[in-house]
C-alpha cells in the first residue's frame, strides 16, 4: 500500500509539473502571436483620412496636383524591395481598366532600390501612370509614405477617403 501512495505523489508531483510547463508554454505562444501580428501590420504612415492631396510637381514628366484634381484618384506605392508588392501590383492590373472606367485617375509610384530587380515596371505601366523613383524618392516622402505597398484613395475634391496597404481595403474586393 505504501508503494501505491509513492507512486500516486509522484504521478501527482508529474501532472503538476507539467501543468506549470503547459501554462508557460501557452503564454509563450501568445506573445509569440502578438509579435507576429505587430511585424505583419505595417505602420500607419502618410496622410491621415480627410487630408488633401499636397502640392507636389515631378517635373521631369510634368505629373502635379492639379493632374490629380477634377475627378477621383488613386496613388499606389511600390517598392522594388517589397515582398507584397508583386501580389498588389498585379491586383492592381487586373483591375486597372474598371477604374479608369469609373474615371479615377491611376498613379502607381514604384521606387527602385539599388541592386533589386524592376519586375514590377511592365506590370504598372498597364495601370496608368508610372512614376519611377530611386531611392528615396520624390512622391513618397511628399506623401510621407514610409511602408509598401501603399493605396491611397482621393475624392474628386482631391480629399483622402480611403487608405491601405492592401487594394481590397481600399477599393473592396470588387
């Protein structure tokens, strides 16, 4: 009999211990998961909702906020560097000739780092307009966008509506 109560306190001392390594373990993954989400979600950078579209001019191809005015517009921000930007790109492109039906005006900004490849300029060149910028460039700090891929949504009063990081937020799943 003394040998069965041996071996239940020693069962009971192994449950024990391995409810404290469960309960660590679970907590674990939860911080885990919270730091996760954190490195997924990209910073919420750039203009705020309500803002207007600032006043900028490119020069070289004559591209400015008056271009923007007058009707809806969409300002896209790419990055040769970025690992979604392929995916959006392409949603993008595919969806390219229902907004320039719907009359919104379509500038992608793409900015090419040194030492990536361009693979994205002969997919936004369908989009409409192409701005293509070193590192760092011109547009993307006028617009203080720091994360890519980035959509910005302006009114036809050239007020933001609607921003994202992915076309879906912005435009729904259309």
């Amino acid at each position: 009999m003394a040998i069965l109560s041996v071996i239940v306190a020693v069962l009971t001392a192994l449950v024990l211990v391995d409810l404290v390594l469960s309960a660590a373990i679970i907590r674990r993954l939860r911080e885990t998961e919270a730091a996760l989400i954190d490195l997924r979600t990209p910073p919420d950078t750039g203009l705020p909702v309500g803002a207007t579209i600032p006043d900028f001019s490119t020069g070289d191809d004559g591209l400015s906020r008056d271009d923007l005015a007058g009707g809806p517009a969409l300002v896209a921000f790419f990055s040769t560097g970025c690992s979604h930007c392929p995916a959006q790109a392409a949603r993008l492109a595919s969806r390219a000739d229902e907004l320039t039906g719907d009359g919104t005006r379509v500038v992608s900004v793409l900015t090419v780092s040194e030492g990536r490849a361009d693979n994205l300029s002969p997919v936004l060149e369908k989009t409409g307009t192409l701005v293509t910028e070193s590192d760092p460039g011109y547009l993307t700090a006028v617009f203080g966008e720091t994360a890519t891929p980035s959509f910005l949504l302006f009114d036809a009063d050239g007020r933001l509506t609607r921003r994202g990081h992915e076309l879906s937020d912005v435009l729904g799943d259309g």
